[in-house]
C-alpha cells in the first residue's frame, strides 16, 4: 500500500491548478494523493487527518495569505494526537510581500511546518524529503 499524502489549501485560497500539478508531482513520487481541493476549512482538513492518518500534509497556497492562515492551520493540526510526528508542508506565495516570504518561511517552520517554500524555491529539495517519507513509511510497515 502507498503512503497517502493530503493535499489541501488554506481557507481564503480558492486556486485549483496549483493543487493538480501538486497532486500529480505526489503520485509520480509514489503517493496516494487525497486532494482536498481549494478553500478547506481548518475544521475539514482536521477531520480528514483523523480519518486517514496521513504519512504527510502539503498544504499549497498561492493567494498570498499562506503565512497568515498557515501559522493557525500548523497550531490546529499540531494539536492532534496523530499528527504530532507527521511531516506538514506549505508551499507557494506565502505573504503578499514577496521580500517578506523567505522571512515568514522560518516563522512557519518555526511553528511546526517540517519546511516552507516560498515561490522562488525548486522542487529538488522537496522531492528529496519525500524520499525520505517514502523510505520511513516502508520500514515502519
């Protein structure tokens, strides 16, 4: 069985492509992708984790709102009792203020966000952690 990987935005993100194209980079990486689709609320998103107990959460937002609504959904999420050890990721346009984005990037990882990206960053790295989830959930099996 592949590991499933949840896939959703922020409430106020009402964007659809940026999570195909997401959904389709998780499954060529070898994921189960459960597309939340555009504008969860935090309340759904939580639900969903205790439904499927995902092997990771990529929350991906290109309103520029990321930073403000992530910061809330990590602290939500975080208070699961399953999601304490699972990986959480945000991507895309973080802040409205493009100079701010790197900046708010550490304040999200220092949140709980396992990491952050902002827009100007490759998916190099990010494909190299899910590998690393990939090798952790196949052993853990």
């Amino acid at each position: 069985m592949k590991p499933i990987a949840l896939l959703t935005t922020i409430p106020s993100d009402s964007h659809n492509w940026n999570l195909v194209y997401i959904q389709l980079f998780l499954e060529e990486h070898g994921f189960t992708v459960v597309n939340m689709g555009p504008s969860v609320p935090f309340y759904l998103l939580l639900e969903k984790c205790r439904q499927l107990e995902p092997s990771v959460v990529i929350v991906s937002t290109i309103n520029g709102h990321g930073y403000i609504e992530g910061k809330e959904l990590i602290r939500q999420l975080k208070e699961l009792e399953c999601m304490k050890d699972i990986p959480v990721f945000i991507g895309g346009k973080l802040s409205t203020d493009a100079n701010m984005s790197s900046l708010y990037a550490v304040e999200l990882e220092e949140a709980g966000y396992r990491k952050a990206y902002d827009s100007r960053e490759d998916m190099t790295e990010f494909s190299r952690r899910l590998e690393e989830i990939l090798l952790q959930t196949a052993v853990s099996r």
